[in-house]
C-alpha cells in the first residue's frame, strides 16, 4: 500500500515525537509536537503507512508571503521512497505560497538540493546568555 498524505490529528504526536528522538531532536515532545503542530499558521501533514506515521512536516506561514519549514523528518526505513518530497510538495500546495525556506542539517542537504531551490545563507540566532 502507498504512503497517504494526511492532515496532522493529535493522537499523531507521540509517533511524530519517537521519529524525532531517533535523530537525536529530543526537544520534539509529544507535548510540543501537538501544540506546536496545531499552532495558529501552521499548516502540518503527516505520511501515513496504514495507522502508522512514517513521515511529517510542518510549515509556518503568514499566509501571503513567508513560509518556513520548521520540520521535515521521515522514518529511516522508509527513506528514499518520494515520501520527504511528497510532504513538501503537499506543505506548499496547502500553504498556497511560492516557495518556502528552511535550514537543513548537513546530512540532508543532497535531500534539498534534489528539490527546486535557490541556496542562501542561513542563521540560527539564539537567545544571548544572561549573567
């Protein structure tokens, strides 16, 4: 049976949250995923193999301009099938944008340099230390 593009459904969250662990982004609690994903301007999606999720995204938008990849990740066993593609695909048809933005980890950058991009520097500023 072929992957299903679907909307993100919170009972989707701690399947989300165990894909994130396994690549080491512990900050992605069950918690987090489902409020982050239902978030105002977030559009979300997930792939679906039956019940079971194997892939997710989701996009921030201001909805007329801005769109940003805040995550993209799919299960590891089933990497290298059009399922990253098909969600970001899916994330912009919904979004209704031209384009989005998104940093990447460097291990996926031959992923994004497979896709219709511009490549452009990128930052990832963080709250400055106190004390």
């Amino acid at each position: 049976m072929a992957p299903v593009v679907a909307d993100f459904e919170p009972e989707h969250a701690e399947a989300i949250a165990q894909l994130c662990v396994a690549e080491g982004w512990k900050s992605w609690t069950a918690d987090k995923v489902a409020a982050a994903f239902s978030a105002p301007g977030v559009i979300a999606a997930v792939a679906l193999e039956g019940d079971k999720v194997i892939g997710a995204g989701e996009l921030l938008s201001d909805g007329h301009v801005v769109a940003y990849l805040g995550l993209l990740i799919v299960a590891r066993d089933v990497r290298r099938q059009g399922i990253g593609r098909r969600l970001v695909e899916e994330l912009i048809a919904r979004s209704g944008l031209e384009r989005i933005d998104l940093l990447s980890e460097e291990e996926s950058t031959s992923f994004y340099d497979a896709l219709p991009h511009k490549l452009k520097p990128g930052y990832r500023i963080y709250e400055q230390e106190k004390g």
